[in-house]
C-alpha cells in the first residue's frame, strides 16, 4: 500500500517534521510533485535542515527516497542538496533514486518565471522564481526535457533546441535576469546527476510494493495551492492533493491507503492570492512572531490568519483525508478568544462551500469563538494533558471536517508530537 501525507492549506503545514517522524515506519518515502520551491525544515542531531527536492525520509538509515516522474528538477539546486547532507547522511546517494521521467528546470525556465512575474505588476503571483511554472509548461506544451534525456548524447542539442524557443520568449519581456552566468553551473550539475541513480521508477515502485514494502507519498507546496482546485491563478503549477500520487508516481489509484492531511492550527500563505481569514492587525502580527512565519525558501514573511475550516473541509473531501494531523497548536497558547471559520459570506449570501471565483468575490468569514486555554500545551507530553478547553477545540475541528485527528504536533522538536489514537 501508498499512504498519502498531504498540506490541507497554503503550504506551510510542518509536512518535513512529520514525515521525518512517520518514515520510521515506511520503507520508501516519495515526493510526486512540485520541486526546489518547496522547504521542508526538519531538526536533526539539533540542526535545522531545509529539504527542497530530498524527500523527507532521508534521515532514516533504512528508508529508501524516491524523487517521482511528477517533480521538476534543478540539477544545481539538487546537487547543493545533496552537499548539504552528505556530512549528516554519508550514506544519502545510495538511498536516492530518480525518475526518467522527471522534468528538468533549465536556466531559461528561470529567467522566464522571473520575466513572466516582473511583467505582472500589481497582478503577480508571488512566485519562488525557482522556474517551477515555465517547467510544468514546457511538460504540457510537450516541449520538455527529462532527467533521463541528461543521459541522451543529444543532451546539449535538446537543450540549445529549448533554449532558442526560450530566447524567443524572453525577447517579449523588458526585465530579464541574466540567466547566463546559470548555464555552466547547470551543465556542472547535470554531469554530477549522472552518476546517480536514474530508474524507470514505476516498475521499481510497483516490485517494492509486491514485496509488501510501505510507501510514503510526501506532498509539497499544499492543496489551496493546486493547479485544478486552488485559488486559481495564484496556485503553483502541479496537482498537490492526493490525485497528483498516482500521475506523480505512476501509480493505481487502488493502491492508495491513509492519506494524512495536514493543517496548522492556524493559517498562513506566502505569496499573493485570496485569503479569507488572513488578519491585517496586532493579532495577525503576533501570530507571525510566535509562529516564526516567514519562507524557509524565499525567508518571506508569511501572512497569517484563523484556522478556516470552509477551506479544510473542501481540501479534506478533494483527497478524501483519513487522518488529519494539527501542526502548530503551541502557537495559539497566548491567544484569547481563539478563532476559527465555519462559514463564508460570499457577495452577501451565507454559504459553506468554497466559490471557484474566490479571487472576485468579497468574503467575510462567520467566526466561532473558542477561550483560549490556560496552560501551555507546548509542555504538554501526552493528549490527554492538554487542557480541556483545547480538547474541546480539537473535537469540533474533528465534527465539523468528519476527520479523525491522529496527531497534533506542540512544538518544533522532535519529540512535541501528541499522538491520539
Ligand atoms: P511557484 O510554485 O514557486 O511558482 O509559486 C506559486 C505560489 O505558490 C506562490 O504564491 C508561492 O508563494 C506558493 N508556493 C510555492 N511553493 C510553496 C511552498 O512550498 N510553500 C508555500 N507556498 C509555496
Ligand atoms: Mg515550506
């Protein structure tokens, strides 16, 4: 079986610390979409680590990582990963795999995303400028490059033939980076890349599974960031809820078993887009501050709101979540009422489904109030520790999105994690 660990939100959820603690029972941990625009930041041996394209499991010695068909790649970027944790992990190649059929992000792929979102203004989308978009284009538009074409002795050829439809396009933009000084640290890294482990992971996945192997799928980015079903356009560029598994890995849909979702006891998003409950005051400002919010890839600072529980539901019901997990619950330790959406009212109308057209319609969220609680839950080592004015809180998250809660994470250590079940 594949189990699914998921973000419910914007991103951001706390997926890195939880798969690092769940991969202790899975055999394969694999990212299917997405790629360096991730950060994943886990604490090991008491340093942070940020993961952008690694999955999650790496630092389980018996854990095998896969980077699916579903991911793009930056050869540079990937290498700097895999520096990185070569002193923590010696034994990190062995345990990498890569997919054929993985798209690569070439220099030009950048430079677009840049241009494309300088030309935007006001408009922008706030995007990692890691050239996620223009990659997953060229995937579609049919013109991509794959990891295993870097294998190809046509390579350079494929790559000028890109480029030149690059160059092309660029041509239309007046600020463009100079993407030149990129070209040859990419060719240096697609050189190191060959020598790693480049699979047909399909097969690979679907032997390790008839040996009765435990898969995790990671997820990234997180599901109001989907290219289908997130506050379109400002979404990322790939399927993030738990249907992206089986196109991002090549996997059936009968495969699929738990699927985790995560979501913070509050709520953020980093970049531009609809955010129903976000808070533009002291309130929103001391989540910020508690929550540490800002990017662990662009170091932005995050903007911050109430838990929305309209959004969750929707998100929850799109992978057909099985186990929800609550990040961030210590963060609301110092907050008094505490809030959460359980209703919108969409262009005067009350209602409790998410509009396609959230971008253009005006939302006030209909709050239900919760007193804060009177000890920390930081300190707290078990559930049943925890106030009960918290419990209470979690039992409604659970009636309202019709979700079990198998975790709820107290802190960023390893050990804040309260189990439930
Ligand atoms: P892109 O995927 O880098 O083009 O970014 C598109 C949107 O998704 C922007 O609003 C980004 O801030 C957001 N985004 C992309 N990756 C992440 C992530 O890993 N966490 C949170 N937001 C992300
Ligand atoms: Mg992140």
């Amino acid at each position: 079986m594949i189990d699914v660990l998921l973000g419910l939100q914007w991103g951001d959820e706390g997926k890195g610390k939880i798969v690092d603690y769940l991969a202790a029972s899975y055999n394969i941990i694999a990212r299917f979409q997405g790629g360096p625009n991730a950060g994943h930041t886990l604490y090991v041996d008491g340093k942070k680590v940020v993961l952008r394209t690694i999955p999650s499991g790496v630092f389980h010695s018996h854990c095998l990582n896969l980077i699916g068909n579903g991911v793009v790649i930056d050869p540079v970027s990937l290498q700097q990963e895999i520096e990185q944790l070569l002193p923590l992990r010696p034994d990190v190649l062995q345990r990498l795999f890569i997919a054929h059929r993985a798209h690569l992000i070439l220099p030009t792929h950048r430079a677009l995303d840049a241009a494309s979102e300088a030309s935007k203004g006001e408009d922008k989308i706030g995007s990692t400028l890691k050239g996620i978009g223009p990659c997953y284009m060229d995937k579609t538009g049919r013109n991509g490059l794959r990891i295993g074409d870097i294998l190809s002795k046509d390579f350079r050829k494929k790559y000028d033939k890109l480029t030149q439809k690059h160059l092309q396009m660029l041509r239309q933009y007046d600020a463009v980076p100079d993407w030149e000084q990129w070209e040859q640290p990419f060719f240096d890294a697609c050189e190191y890349l060959r020598s790693l482990q480049i699979i047909n992971s399909e097969y690979w996945l679907d032997k390790l599974l008839k040996q009765g192997k435990k898969v995790l799928a990671e997820g990234a980015q997180g599901s109001m960031l989907d290219i289908d079903y997130g506050t379109y356009p400002f979404v990322t560029s790939s399927n993030t809820i738990a249907a992206g598994v089986c196109n991002g890995l090549g996997v059936a849909p009968s495969r699929i078993g738990e699927v985790y979702g995560i979501t913070k006891a509050y709520c953020t998003r980093v970049g531009s887009g609809p955010f129903p409950t976000e808070l533009d005051d002291a309130t929103g400002e001391e989540l910020r501050k508690v929550g540490n919010e800002f990017g662990a890839v662009t170091g932005r600072s995050r903007r911050c709101g109430w838990i929305d529980l309209v959004a969750l539901k929707y998100t929850v019901m799109l992978s057909g979540v099985t186990k929800l997990i609550i990040t961030k619950a210590d963060v609301l330790d110092n907050f008094n009422p505490i809030k959460a959406a359980v209703a919108y009212i969409a262009d005067g109308t009350e209602t409790n489904e998410l509009p396609y057209d959230l971008c253009d319609v005006s939302i006030t969220p209909v709050y239900k109030n919760f007193p804060g609680w009177d000890k920390p839950i930081s300190t707290c080592s078990t559930f049943d520790e925890t106030p009960q004015v918290f419990r209470d809180y979690c039992s409604f998250v659970e009636q309202y999105l019709e979700t079990k809660i198998a975790f709820i994470s107290n802190g960023t250590g390893r050990d804040q994690l309260l189990t439930i079940f």
